[in-house]
C-alpha cells in the first residue's frame, strides 16, 4: 500500500514565501510553522536542542524559515511571538544580523527601548 507523506518541509517553506511575497503574512506563517515542525522531525532530538548553533543538515534554509516566521509575526503586528522567534533564530544563528535588527525594531515596537540596545 501506497503512503504518501505530503509536501516536504522545502515544499512548506516555498509555499509560505509565495505567500509571503503576495503579503498574505497570515497564510504564510501556518506554512512556515508546518515546515518548521516537519523539519524537527526529519532531523531528529538534535535540532532545536536550545544549543546555540544546533541545527543540521539543511541549516540555513530552516534558519530562513525561522526568521520569516518572526517576519510575519511583525507584519500581523503579534510583536511578543515575533520577538521570541527572533530570538529562536539568533540563538541557532548566533550570527545572523538581519535577526539582530529585526529583534530591535520589535522590541522597539513593544516599548522596550533597552533591550532594544
């Protein structure tokens, strides 16, 4: 018997950014949260350990997904889970300065001008 899976965590994310780009933020971001939850799957306990730069296989692009996901938190003005999404991001990506200044301005819009700093 035949199983089929679904679209990938790729096809997710891809989906999500034409969605994104068309300014639909609020059918982007349950396509970036599925692609976010199949990719934990694939890769297993490791990702997302909470250690910084944890993340495997295919790194970069979940990284992506995880920022664009802060992104359209922002843009739904959800200021307080996009703050933590960007954070989610800088702590995989502890290098990452487009997370560092997205953080800031959402901290900014939240009123909090220090740790906007």
């Amino acid at each position: 018997e035949l199983e089929i899976a679904g679209p990938t965590w790729a096809a997710l994310f891809n989906m999500g950014v034409g969605h994104h780009r068309l300014g639909d933020y609020k059918g982007a971001l349950p396509l970036y949260r599925e692609a976010l939850s199949r990719y934990k799957e694939k890769a297993g306990s490791e990702m997302f350990s909470g250690k910084p730069g944890s993340a495997s296989v295919g790194s970069d692009e979940i990284v992506q997904v995880m920022y664009y996901e802060g992104e359209c938190l922002v843009r739904l003005k959800r200021y307080e889970a996009a703050a933590e999404a960007f954070q989610r991001t800088i702590e995989e990506r502890p290098i990452f300065p487009a997370a560092f200044s997205a953080l800031a301005s959402t901290q900014e819009a939240l009123g909090d001008f220090k740790g906007a700093i």
